[in-house]
C-alpha cells in the first residue's frame, strides 16, 4: 500500500483536530467516555479523509508514459521560438 503523501497527512489531521473540536462545541460532552467517544469518532473521519485523498490522487494520476527504444526516436529539444534567441551569459 503506497503511503500517503505530506499534504494527505496534514489535510486528514486537520480533518481530526476540527472535527474533535467542533463536535466537543456541539455537543457540550463533559464526561471522559462521552469525548473518548468523539475523539474516536473524528480520528475515523481523519483516516477515511486521508484514505479517500489517497484514492483520488491514485485515479487522477496520468499514466506513464513509455520512453522509445530506439534513442533516435527520442524527441529532442523544443526549437526556439523565431526572434526569440537566448541572450548569451557572460
């Protein structure tokens, strides 16, 4: 299984922390189960995130594209455009 990337991890943990933090607000738990509960609760929502970014970055990846086995066929470098030479560094 591929791991995540940074921005996936980030994005799922920030997903934890506000949902935690919205459902603590919502629901006015005090108890230790009842916000054992929530934070559980919004850790699973944080691995379903990552999880799903995993998926969709995984599917809009473009596929691989295939080098020539012959090196001549190899494309070479995109012409200059006409007028637009590169000045000489010194």
């Amino acid at each position: 299984m591929p791991r995540p990337s940074v921005a996936q991890v980030c994005l799922g943990s920030f997903t934890v922390v506000a949902a935690t933090v919205a459902l603590l607000a919502v629901s006015g738990a005090s108890g230790v189960l009842a916000v054992a509960v929530l934070v559980g609760f919004s850790l699973a929502l944080g691995t379903v995130v990552t999880v799903l970014a995993m998926s969709a970055a995984r599917s809009g990846a473009p596929a691989p594209v295939a080098s020539p086995a012959d090196p001549a066929e190899a494309p070479g470098p995109a012409p200059a455009a006409a007028g637009h030479a590169y000045a000489r560094q010194r």
